[in-house]
C-alpha cells in the first residue's frame, strides 16, 4: 500500500491551474493547426513573461497538454482537437466555467461551518456581464458538444411543440430543431441569459423556430399545448419541492402523451457513484442555495408521482457522467 491516491487528490489542483492558465493565455490557440513554435514565439504571440511560460508549458507537456521538441512545443492530438477555440469541438469555453468556480472550492470550509453558498449565483446569471457572458458561452459550447450524444437518445419525430425549460443559451433547442424539421422550441430563461441566447439563435437562423421567453422559470406559466417538456441540466440547482413542482408544472403543460425529458447529473440510490456526480454536488452547492445531485431512483419517484408513466432512466455514454429519464403523460 502506497500514499499515491491521497498525493494524486492533493496534488490534482496543480494540473486544473494549469489547464486554465494555459487556454486563458491563449497558448494552445498560438499553436492551433499543428504549428510548433518556440519559446520566444509563444511569450511573444500570448504577451506574457518569458520566464514564466516556459514553466508554464513544461507543466502542459508534463501533463501531456502539450509536446516539445528542443525548444519548440506543439498540441498534443487531444489538446488540439478540444482546447484549440476554433475546433469544432473545443471546449475551450466550456471550462471557463470550472475556472470561474475554481475559487470557490477554496472555500469549501466556510461551506461546512454555515451550509451557505460561498458565491452568488446572480455573479453569472446577470449581475456581471462577463461572468455570465462567459457561463452563457461555456454553457453552450458544453451543451452543443454533450447534444451530439443526447439528441439521438430521443424521439422528437412526431412532436411539433417543444419547451425547453432553463433552456440556457439554447444549444439543445438549435440541436432538437435542426434535426426534427417540423419542431418548434421555446426557451424559458432568466432575462440576461436569454438575451445571449437570442444573439446565438439568430446568428444560427433559427430565431423563426426557436424563441425564448425571458423569467425565472420557477414564476413563469408554462405555455400549454406542448408535445414535450425538456429539463437538460437544470433541476440540479432546485430542492426536491421545487423540482416536484415543475415535474407537475411541465404535466399541465403537455398534450395527452406527451412526453418529459430530465437529462442531468445523478448519483445511485447510495449518492456516492458515480464519483465525479458525488463530488459535483459539492460544487453545486458552494454556489446555489438548493444546489445538489439528485438520484435514478430520486426523479423516477417524482415522475410517477406527479402521474407520468413509461418513466426510465439511463446513462449517457461514456465519459459523461449525466444520466437521461424519459416518461410519457398517459392519453
């Protein structure tokens, strides 16, 4: 037996510093299409300190971020295809939302004394711009990337009315109605988001399919006529009242067979696997008063409680850790 687990958790902040410092800096952008640059080019193009990104990028190559050649670095096939911000793919974005709560987890002591937030979630749903500016694109981009695996987990082919709740920036909207031609979506977002989304939807041409309604979707009447109701990654941040509440809310909403789609983080029946579910957790709450991962077993009772039927739940394909639960209002 060797201490190399607990070194690997205490260390494994060095590796995440790392990663965020590198894209913000626009290291692996410089070197995009498979160019390879040496040191000086790369200070140069990112103006930063000499000294300082050559560790910087020594710390890439070692955790294989990036290669070297004498002086000269280059993306590795991985950091190319997701870190560079013109890939089709990058999550370039997407993790500026683990960057932006790094700080947070700093905090996870003052979290156990009070059982409070240590942030305010308003910081990125409206209160600053470029914090929610840049949760908005990260929530896209993550969106987009994770849409190519969900949306052929469903069937929307015979739905004309979609209500996309806390919808976002409206990544899963553009998905759903670029594949079903007949289907139309409605987002219901708070205000600031829903102005980005809007941007992103009419940059896409899909702003004649695809509209939002600005509220709080916890105050907002759902529009009624609906063939089906989806919750991707949102109820995470609601108690499991609130969470019944809307279960009941999206019921009222749809046609008779219409149709409930709860895509999200969970945990098993214990709340303890998968790992990365159990430890998001955590991070929901050091930043959202409710914030939390539900389980399976958790969403399938609200479900059928409220009077859904064929209700499941299954897992997305690996490495996402987010599960999809499905259910029908009977005819």
């Amino acid at each position: 037996m060797t201490p190399k687990k607990i070194m690997d958790l205490a260390n494994a902040f060095y590796g995440s510093a790392t990663l965020f410092t590198a894209s913000d800096a626009g290291v692996f952008k410089a070197l995009a299409g498979g160019k390879s640059l040496c040191l000086e080019e790369i200070a140069e193009q990112c103006g930063v300190n000499e000294r300082a990104i050559r560790l910087l990028l020594d710390g890439c190559v070692a955790v294989e971020l990036l290669s070297k050649t004498g002086n000269c670095y280059k993306n590795t096939v991985e950091a190319e295809t997701f870190l560079n911000p013109d890939s089709p793919v990058s999550l370039a974005k997407s993790i500026r939302y683990n960057r932006d709560v790094y700080y947070a987890w700093g905090k996870l002591p003052q979290f156990l004394e009070s059982g409070e937030p240590v942030e305010r979630p308003s910081l990125h749903l409206g209160e600053r711009d470029d914090r929610t500016r840049a949760f908005a694109l990260s929530m896209f981009e993550r969106a987009y990337s994770m849409g190519q695996a969900v949306i052929p987990m469903l069937d929307l082919s015979k739905c004309k009315t979609l209500l996309d709740v806390g919808g976002g920036p409206g990544a899963y909207s553009m998905l759903c109605v670029s594949k079903w031609k007949q289907l139309s979506s409605t987002v219901i977002e708070l205000p600031a988001i829903a102005a980005i989304a809007n941007e992103l939807i009419a940059e896409r041409g899909l702003d004649d399919r695809v509209k939002t309604i600005p509220g709080s979707y916890v105050d907002t009447e759902f529009p009624v006529g609906q063939d089906a109701v989806n919750f991707f990654g949102v109820l995470h941040q609601e108690s499991p009242q609130t969470i019944l509440d809307l279960c009941t809310k999206a019921f009222d909403a749809l046609n008779p067979g219409g149709q409930i789609n709860i895509m999200d983080m969970m945990t098993d029946e214990t709340r303890t696997a998968p790992a990365f579910s159990a430890l998001f957790a955590l991070n929901m709450a050091l930043t959202k008063e409710a914030g939390w991962v539900f389980s399976d077993v958790d969403v399938i009772g609200w479900l059928k409680s409220v009077g859904f039927v064929d209700c499941n739940v299954q897992p997305l394909p690996e490495p996402m850790p987010h599960w999809l639960a499905m259910a029908r209002k009977p005819i």
